[in-house]
C-alpha cells in the first residue's frame, strides 16, 4: 500500500474478548474489519454475525490465504502466533500481533526475518510503547528532569486461580505469568535502559510447569538496574518507578496505559503531576500507527522496532531457562 487515503482492510484471527476490542478501535480509526477467521465454522459466523463482519472463514490459514485483507490482527493464544503470523506474512498481509508476537528468540527472529525479505510489515502489539504517556515520558528523560536513570521498578500482577485447562496455566498455550503480564514490566525496563547485561530470576511454578509468579532483578549500561515482577498470585499495584540521581517519575497505575505521571523530588514530595489519560480504548493507538505504517510503506514501527521485539524476547529466554520453564515448539 502507498500513501493513499484507500481505507485499510482488517482481517482478525481469534474470536476472543481482544478480538472483539480491537474491532471496535479499528473501526474508530477509519478502519474496515471484512473478515474473521476461527478454528470453527460456527464460532466465526457467530463473531461475524455480532460484530457485522462480511466474511467468516472457518480456519486461521484460510483467511490468511483467501481474505481481501490489507492487515492482519492475530489475537489467537501465546502458542499459535508463530504459525498464524508466518501465514499471513507468506501471503503478503500486514500482520499485528498480539504479544508476545511468538514463544521463542528464535521464532520472533524468523518472523521478522521473513516479514523483512517478503516486504511485509509486522509489529508486535505491545500496546503500551504507542500511548500517549510515552512521548511524555521521553520528554522528560531527555531534558534530564530526574538526572541519569539508575534504577526501574515496575510490577504487574493480578490474581488467577490455577486451571490447567486455561490458557494462562496451559504449558502447550504458552501459558505463565512472564509471557503473559512479565512483558510490560520488561518492555518498560528494556526502553529505558537498554538490554540487561546480567539477570537473576526467581519463579513459583504451578503444577503444569509454567511461573505463576516470577522475580527479575537485572543490571544495565551505567550502572543502572531493574527490578521487575509479575504473578498470577498476587493483585500487584501495578505502578512504575523510574529513579534518578535527582528524582524519580512515578508511572500512576496501571503503567501500561498510564493516566497521570508524577514526578518527585529525591525526598518524594511530588514535584509536578501531569496528565496522561485518553478517551477510548487504548488499543486504538496501535491501529492507528499500523495505519501510518501502512500508508507510509513501512515493514516495521518506529514506535515498536523489530530490534526491541527480539531484545526482549531473548531477555525472556534467559529468565525462562534460569526458572527452569520449559516450553515445547
């Protein structure tokens, strides 16, 4: 696609609560969703049906083939989105996935390896890195308002009684607590700071082999570190602190989608409060940066580089293998 005015066309893979989210914000942003795609016949025209989609397609590789789509939004579970991508960057479609965009290093490295050489735009949806208290938060590490970063603290947790049957506890889903919710706190530590240059990790596991909780301390460039949860266990406060030499910038809860920055004082008397909230969704972001993507001939988001999706990904294995999590691709 040029950079035209043309409507952008959206295919969705999956059927879930995301699914039917993110039709509603690819509508608000002038979007077109004309095909949905399920395991079954009867659970894609039912979604199609409740959400007026035109077209039902009753396997993920047959939209991925068959639909009249210019973009691709993949809110199937955590072990299905390795395939589901691949088919769709094979038959040339724009691809948005939902994170994390695959289970391993070396999937997310083939998935944009073979994105790059067919042309095709692929970005992973880690809605957090395209919302408006981003370009804030930016602002104010640039013009040096707490110093030098030397320390992000971040936690993300809520509880989630164990069902081996559920995809957040389901080995073979890529079920567990890092993949699932560890993303944010990681995706936040590695923009500020970079890659970690040592990780220690320490995990519960449930009873199908997957973290329930997990605990990430790392060491970066400059003398920084990160301090970072995630569990299924316990309802965390979901907040965010970014530590300087002079101050520090609190992320109100939740951090993911901040609504309200705080910045403090080395005492921690606030300093200033500045207002991050925004109608909608949140999702609708993501959809309009494919959008400018798109329209743009882009393969891949300034706001979400494919170099930051591997980072973060090969961050996951080394905690996944020192907690001892052991997933089969």
């Amino acid at each position: 696609m040029t950079g035209t005015d043309k409507t952008i066309t959206w295919g969705i893979l999956g059927t879930g609560n995301m699914a039917s989210r993110m039709v509603s914000c690819i509508r608000a942003q002038g979007g077109e969703v004309v095909a949905v795609g399920s395991r079954s016949n009867e659970t894609a025209r039912r979604f199609a049906e409740q959400h007026r989609v035109a077209h039902s397609f009753d396997s993920y590789a047959s939209l991925a083939a068959e639909a009249d789509v210019d973009a691709v939004y993949i809110a199937t579970t955590n072990d299905q989105h390795f395939e589901n991508a691949m088919a769709c960057i094979r038959n040339g479609r724009a691809v948005l996935c939902e994170k994390p965009m695959a289970i391993t290093f070396d999937q997310t490295r083939e998935l944009i390896d073979t994105a790059s050489a067919a042309g095709v735009l692929l970005v992973e949806a880690m809605w957090m890195r395209f919302q408006p208290f981003i370009p804030v938060l930016d602002r104010l590490i640039r013009d040096n308002t707490i110093g030098p970063v030397r320390c992000v603290a971040a936690n993300f947790g809520y509880p989630i009684p164990e069902d081996p049957a559920s995809r957040w506890y389901d080995a073979k889903l890529g079920g567990g607590s890092l993949l699932d919710l560890g993303v944010y706190p990681l995706t936040l530590a590695h923009y500020l700071l970079g890659e970690p240059e040592k990780t220690f990790a320490a995990a519960n596991l449930s009873s199908t082999g997957v973290d329930t909780q997990c605990s990430i301390s790392s060491t970066h460039a400059g003398e920084s570190m990160s301090t970072l949860s995630c569990s299924f266990s316990a309802a965390s406060a979901a907040e965010a602190v970014i530590a300087g030499d002079n101050g520090r910038i609190l992320l109100v809860s939740p951090f993911y989608h901040c609504p309200e920055i705080v910045i403090q004082s080395a005492s921690g008397s606030a300093v200033r409060k500045i207002d991050t909230d925004y109608d909608g969704d949140g999702l609708e972001c993501e959809i309009a940066e494919v959008h400018r993507c798109l329209r743009d001939t882009l393969l891949e988001s300034p706001s979400m580089p494919h170099a930051d999706s591997m980072a973060v990904a090969s961050w996951r294995m080394t905690i996944l293998d020192q907690v001892g999590v052991r997933y089969q691709v």
